[in-house]
C-alpha cells in the first residue's frame, strides 16, 4: 500500500523518483507475531474470566448457587472431572483438524484436560479413601497422561507439563518411600534431584537415537539440565543438611566441596560448549558458573563483611562482569 502510495504521489509530481526510491529503501517489513497475539488473548481471557467470576461471587444469588453445587458428592466432581478430561482433548482434537494452525489454542484445551484429570485423581482420592501408595500413584498417572496427549498432539508444552509431573512424581515417591521423613537413603531433596536428573542425562544421552520427535528430545534435555542446575546449586547453598538449624550449625568450609563440584561440572559443561561450537552448552556452563561464584561471596562473606561493603562489592562485580559482557556483545 506504501509502495503504490509512493508511485501514486510521483505520477502527481508530488515527488521526486529519486527521493521516492531513496524512501522505498528505507522501508522495512514488520511481522505480525500471530503466536504471541494469540497467548496475549488467551491470558486477557482468564483474567477477565477471574475478574466475572469474583463479580459473580459478590451477588448474593450466585453465591448461593455456588454454595449448593458444591455441596455435591465428590464422586459426581470426580466423574465430572473425569468426562471433562476425556471432552478437553476431544475439542483439541477439533480445533487441531479444523484449523492446525492453532496451536496456542489446542494446548490450552489440553493442559485443561490435565487439570481435570488431576482434580477428577483429587476427588477419587477421597471418594475411595486411598492410601498414600494410591494417591502418589495418581500423581504419576497425570504425567503419563501428559506426555501420552503430548506425543499425540505433537505439543512441547504439554510435554514440559508431563516432564513436570514425572518429577514431582519422583520426589513424592521418595518422600513416601522414607515415611515422609526429609531423608531417602541419606539424601535431602536437592541430592536426591541432583542424582535422578544426572542418571537422566546418561540415560537420554545412551538413547539419544531413540525415536521420538526432535522438539520432545529438545524440551527434555532443556528440562533435565534445568532440574540439573538447579539442584546442584542448592546443593551447593544447602548441602547434604535436612534442616535450617543443621545448616546454620556448620561453616561455609563444609559447603565448599558442593561449590568446588558445581564449578568444576560447570566448566567442563563450557569447555565442551566451546570446542563444539554449541552455544547453550557455552551459556548454560556460564550462567551454572557465575551462579556458583556468585553463592559461594555469599557463604563466605555474608558474616564477616559489614552489609554496606557486602554490597558494594557485589554492586562493583555485577558492573565489571556487565562491562566486559558489553565489550564482547558489541564487537563487530
């Protein structure tokens, strides 16, 4: 339209030809991010959904409604439930064959048959007064079901939702196993964390041929080395210690061989991004690095240093770091 505004204007000798080619080349193509518009509206949407629902409950009528349907049995919300996470995924089903392009649109309908799945595994719960075995058990059905929908779907995030609950399942079932005591086989959370996603690693890079779709492998190795991270940095803040008083009790010299751990996992995670070439390999032993660095100041000078001079020096660190990353990120 700008073009032919432009010839429009030259054919009147409202302007010169070279000046409307000067302005041709300074024109540029902007995109319409579509995906980003569409989560935009789907999140305005379950915002105005809470802002109707908080008005609906302030009338007097509705709230009363509210009050006796919820007097209902809980197995008629567990059958709900349960229709609703079998009618989710049927109307993703829909909307995926009518128009594939919507992605956005179709993992919405199926996290919202996850959700229902997992409060109809709530209800039943009650209804059948499972045990503990039962109710984790639960837990793990919705991850399967997840990763189940995900693989039909081809939908990363339903995937990421189903690695989620495979985790949380993971430390549920430890906790379960110890008698809900902070320690399994000695182990806090965080080692416990530490230990499985490492395994995991070894296990996706032993099987990294296997058939699955490229995106899934992706998310899963982003995610296994996410929970990898985080664990070995609490690891490295907390330790091995199961409670706030035995880790006050000990001094950052009974921390520092998680740190020294942490770092030398780290660098080598860099060394091998850098010889490959694989920029978030570089990234990820960079950040896991600094984060290290960054805990251990914290351990070791948190006591000793007056918090004025605790803080400028972590101000004047964060300055020299952000001026040499400045310094390379603007180089041609």
């Amino acid at each position: 339209m700008v073009e032919r505004l432009l010839e429009s204007w030259t054919d009147q000798d409202l302007l010169s030809r070279e000046k409307a080619d000067e302005l041709k080349e300074h024109m540029e193509l902007k995109v319409v991010n579509w995906k980003r518009v569409a989560q935009n509206m789907l999140g305005l949407a379950i915002v105005f959904m809470v802002i109707a629902f908080l008005h609906l409950v302030a009338d007097e009528w509705v709230l009363e409604v509210l009050v006796r349907f919820f007097e209902l049995s809980d197995a008629f919300f567990m059958s709900l439930l349960l229709l609703l996470a079998l009618v989710f995924p049927w109307m993703a089903s829909r909307v995926k064959h009518k128009s594939g392009a919507l992605r956005v649109s179709v993992e919405a309908f199926l996290l919202l048959g996850i959700m229902s799945l997992g409060g109809a595994c709530y209800y039943a719960s009650t209804v059948f007064e499972l045990s503990d075995f039962w109710k984790v058990g639960c837990v793990l059905l919705v991850a399967i079901y997840g990763l189940l929908v995900a693989r039909l779907f081809y939908a990363s995030v339903i995937w990421l939702t189903g690695l989620s609950g495979l985790t949380l399942w993971l430390g549920l079932e430890t906790a379960r196993l110890s008698g809900w005591e902070p320690l399994f086989l000695g182990m806090t959370f965080q080692l416990r964390f530490l230990v499985m996603s490492f395994l995991a690693l070894l296990l996706m890079h032993g099987l990294r041929k296997m058939v699955l779709k490229k995106v899934f492998r992706m998310v899963s190795f982003q995610f296994v080395w996410f929970v990898f991270w985080v664990a070995f940095w609490l690891c490295a803040l907390f330790g091995n210690y199961a409670s706030w008083d035995d880790w006050e009790a000990v001094s950052a010299l009974h921390l520092l061989p998680w740190g020294v751990m942490m770092a030398v996992a780290a660098l080598w995670v860099w060394h091998q991004g850098v010889q490959k070439k694989h920029r978030q390999w570089v990234w990820m032993g960079s950040i896991a690095l600094f984060a290290d660095v960054y805990t251990q100041y914290f351990l070791f000078l948190w006591d000793p240093l007056p918090a004025s001079l605790f803080f400028f020096l972590l101000a004047l660190s964060f300055f020299l770091v952000g001026r040499k990353a400045e310094v390379i990120w603007g180089r041609p």
